[in-house]
C-alpha cells in the first residue's frame, strides 16, 4: 500500500477474507481495529492488532467508530449463507441491512472514512449472458443477494446525503487458506478438507453448476487498492472463468492425490446455475488483476488444510 493510515476498523476481521485483509493492513495503520461477534481462532488472529467483540445489530457498535475515528473502513461482516438465507430471512437481514446501517451510521457520526465493501455477484441472480458485467440490471433471487443489494443503495444513499465514500465490490467465490470447511459456500475447503480425512464428499445435483472461483489474496489485493482509489460505486472481481463442481472436485483430488469418488445429492437445487465476472472495470479502475490461477490456488489451499 502506497498510502500510511492512524486507524483502520475492519468488521469482520476475524473470519475467513478479514483475517487476510488484517494482515494485510497491520504494516501500513498504526491501529487495525477489528469488530466481530466472534473471538478469532488462533489462525485467523493478528496480535499485532485490537479485537472487538461486538455484534454488528448491536447499536453500541456505533460508539466503537466514535472512540476511534477511523480514517478507511473495510465492512466485510455479514450473514454469510446463501441458501440459509432462504430458510431465515430475518435473520439475515439482521446482520446484512440493520447491521450495514448500523456501521454507516458509526462513520457518518465520527470521521465519514471510506468505506470499503464486500458485497456479492449473488446480487444479480439468473442471466444468460456470461461473463457478467456491473451493467447488468441485478435482480436478486435469495434474501441474501437482496441483503447485499439493499447494502449498496445504502451506499449510494450516503454518498448523496452526507458525501460518505465507498466502493461495492461483486466477488465471486473466493477460496483459500483459512476458509471455514463447514460453511456452504467454500466448496474448495469442504472438499479438501474431507478428501484428506478419506470421508465422504457429497456434490450437490449434476455437478455442473458454475462458479467464478477467485483466490483470497487477490480479493484483498483489490480491496487494498480501491482504499486507495478516487473511485466511487460498484466494481466486480472475479477472472471471467466458469468452474464446475464437478471440476473443482477433480482439481482438489489431484491436489490431494487421492482417488476417492463423490457422492451426489440430487435433490439440493442451486438458486443461480452459472455463474461468471467481467471484471475488466476493476482491472482499469484499480490497475488490478487476478494473479493466482486455480490450479496453483488449490494447491495452496490443500497445503494449509493439511498443515504444510
């Protein structure tokens, strides 16, 4: 990073992509503070920088940004499941609208920093048309894809009101060490860390499905250069690849050198079939790319689920 902040609060910071992104940040602030429900786990935890445990829903999270008077904020906590949502949209919305209002307001009442946020592609639902670009007209199809949306209007909402900055990152499904193997999107990690215990490894349908899969450090790459960016809105990221499941099971097993077969679960729909990003406005926007291809991604992200 070129530019040298005092503080930076990155919510979230204790999952899966904050724990990088705290990483990251820590040589360049000279406060990371980190707002999370959640104690960070050993592996996910920078001593260098301050944990807050705090729910996002909790109005008291408002207070936090007031002490400290961030100077950039990267929201990344959310709720997090996709097809959970369906199934709990309240309490989605929760974390995703009253939660994201509630850390709007805590940087329009102290410093109005940056915002930096990780919204999803899950907020443009079903098209036919791949790769997709930011001008699609988004028309969300899950509580979760809507949350997120919802999010950026939001955004939009503060630039107008009260000249807040921000950019809305798009991502697709982004893997890597440190991904939670229980979670229901990180495929990658469900299925190295079940082929290298020789349990059974469950493909939801036919197996063709597609994601545009994108490494974690890449993700943070963009994030760190859209703190330093003059641009304002919405950007995708993503490498314009379509995967299957199928095919990700495949590259996981060679990575593993296993030769176990998947079990197959007919009857767990998808609510998007395919799915891929154009993500040429990130790379002329933010001078940004994808560097870490799948392969080599997989490999690394193997390596960590077994330890190396």
């Amino acid at each position: 990073m070129k530019n040298h902040y005092k503080t930076v609060i990155v919510t979230g910071g204790s999952g899966f992509i904050g724990s990088h992104l705290v990483d990251a940040l820590i040589d360049n602030a000279e406060c990371v503070i980190v707002i999370d429900k959640v104690k960070p786990p050993k592996n996910r935890k920078n001593n260098r920088a301050k944990y807050i445990k705090i729910n996002i829903q909790d109005k008291d999270v408002i207070n936090v940004f007031e002490k400290y008077k961030p100077e950039l904020v990267f929201h990344l906590a959310a709720h997090l499941h996709d097809r959970e949502s369906v199934e709990k949209p309240v309490e989605n919305a929760m974390d995703n609208i009253i939660g994201f209002l509630n850390v709007c307001e805590g940087v329009r009442k102290s410093t109005n920093a940056k915002i930096i946020f990780t919204s999803s592609c899950a907020v443009y639902g079903i098209h036919d048309n791949l790769p997709i670009s930011e001008e699609v007209v988004p028309v969300p199809t899950t509580p979760y894809g809507i949350t997120k949306l919802t999010g950026e209007k939001y955004l939009h909402f503060y630039k107008q009101k009260y000249n807040t900055p921000y950019v809305a990152f798009r991502p697709g499904n982004i893997y890597g060490p440190r991904q939670d193997a229980s979670a229901e999107s990180g495929v990658i990690g469900i299925f190295s860390s079940r082929l290298l215990k020789g349990k059974t490894t469950v493909i939801n349908n036919d197996g063709q499905t597609t994601r545009d899969y994108i490494y974690v450090s890449d993700v943070v790459d963009a994030l760190l250069k859209a703190a330093e960016s003059d641009f304002v809105g919405i950007l995708n990221l993503g490498t314009g690849i379509q995967t299957t499941t199928a095919d990700i099971f495949e590259k996981v097993k060679t990575a593993v050198g296993g030769g176990a077969m998947p079990d197959r679960n007919e009857n767990q729909p998808d609510a998007t079939k395919y799915m891929a990003l154009d993500a040429s406005k990130s790379q002329k926007t933010l001078d940004w790319k994808p560097k870490v291809d799948l392969e080599q991604g997989i490999k690394q992200t193997v390596a960590w689920y077994r330890g190396e």
